[in-house]
C-alpha cells in the first residue's frame, strides 16, 4: 500500500518558491507516461464541456500549501468529493483564467485581488466530456474564506511536499457503466483525494519536478 504521509524529498521542496513555479509552469509539460492509463483523450468530435480550477498555493512560513474544497454531500454531481474551485466556463469569462477566478470567489469568498495567478496546467480531459484548464494561482496569507454553504462543506490546506512525491500517488480502476475505467488517488491524513482532482495534483507533480 502507497504511503498516505508526506514523504517528498526535501531538496525538491526547498528549492521550490513562487519565481521557481512560474517558471516550471512556462516549460513544456512532460509527455505522459505508458502507465498514465487514467488520462483521457475525448475523440474529435464530441461534445465538449470546457471548465477551469483553481490550484490555490498559499505561501504558508511553514512551507507551500495547497488549498482544497470538500463539495456538499447533497449534490447531484460529485457529492463530498475533495476538489479544487472551479466550474464551468460563462459567456462573460474572457479567458480559462478569468473562469477560476471567478469561480473561486463564489464557492470559497477568496476575493480575485487576492490571487496571483502563475501559469497552467495541461488540460485535463474527462469521460463525461469535460475538459478543465487547471490555473495555478499564488494566495499570501492572511485571508479569510466565506463558503458558498450550498456547494461547499469544508476547505483544509495539504502541505505541497505531499503532491511532489510520485510515490504517494495510487493508480486504481474499476468497472462503470460497461466501461473499464482507471483513475488516481492520493490519501492524506485519512482524506481521499482521487479522480480528475489527483490527476491534476500529479500533473503539477510532473511539472514542478521537472529539472532545467
């Protein structure tokens, strides 16, 4: 069984800082691997549903944070799941980036003025047809949040060190609807974070991994 406790190795985190991400983010993303069976490539073609998160960083004296939402458990889609904030994108959202900002702000009351975005990740493509434009944004404390009580139930911080070890990440599948599925998760501290969430967190593992 992976381990559910940071264990990244501390040279890769101690040379990590804002400047550093913003430039990991500018390189081209590393191809994906032959056992990166959970990433999805939507056919050309199909009906496509174009979204965007925000990866909230937070520079924590501690060490890089990342922030996290946990969906209310009455909801149609995705109930209780860990995520980051986000959605889809409006006809009044000029660029993917404005789209995370602006969701972030309705789901969690982090106002745009307090984010500095960095940069993105590759798109990341669903089953269901979505495709979400991960934005990195940079958060200094403080801040306060107010939580849209309708769509979210919670927000908790991880240390960033979790995410940049590859070790800590589990490749699962399982049958849904006919369908032979694989996906990541990547547990923490009794929590499970899993599905496209992880796979962006592995994504931006990649990248700031990558070595110049």
């Amino acid at each position: 069984m992976v381990p559910d406790q940071p264990t990244a190795e501390p040279h890769r985190t101690q040379r990590l800082d804002r400047a550093a991400i913003v430039e990991r983010l500018k390189q081209r993303a590393p191809d994906p691997l032959p056992e990166d069976r959970h990433l999805v490539m939507l056919e050309p073609g199909a009906r496509v549903t174009v979204a965007a998160v925000l990866v909230p960083l937070v520079g924590r004296p501690e060490g890089i944070q990342v922030l996290f939402t946990q969906r209310t458990a009455h909801l149609d889609a995705h109930a209780g799941q860990i995520c980051f904030p986000g959605g889809r994108v409006e006809a009044g959202d000029g660029t993917r980036e404005e789209t995370a900002l602006r969701e972030t702000e309705e789901e969690i009351g982090l106002p745009r003025g307090a984010i500095l975005p960095l940069g993105s990740l590759p798109d990341h493509e669903m089953p269901s047809g979505f495709r979400i434009t991960p934005v990195v944004g940079w958060v200094e404390p403080p801040f306060s949040l107010t939580l849209d009580p309708f769509e979210v139930a919670g927000a908790f911080e991880v240390p960033l060190a979790h995410f940049l070890d590859e070790r800590n990440y589990q490749r699962r599948e399982y049958d849904f609807r006919g369908r032979h599925r694989h996906y990541l998760a990547v547990p923490y501290e009794g929590r499970y974070i899993w599905g496209a969430t992880a796979g962006m967190l592995y994504s931006l593992c990649r990248v700031l991994n990558t070595t110049d």
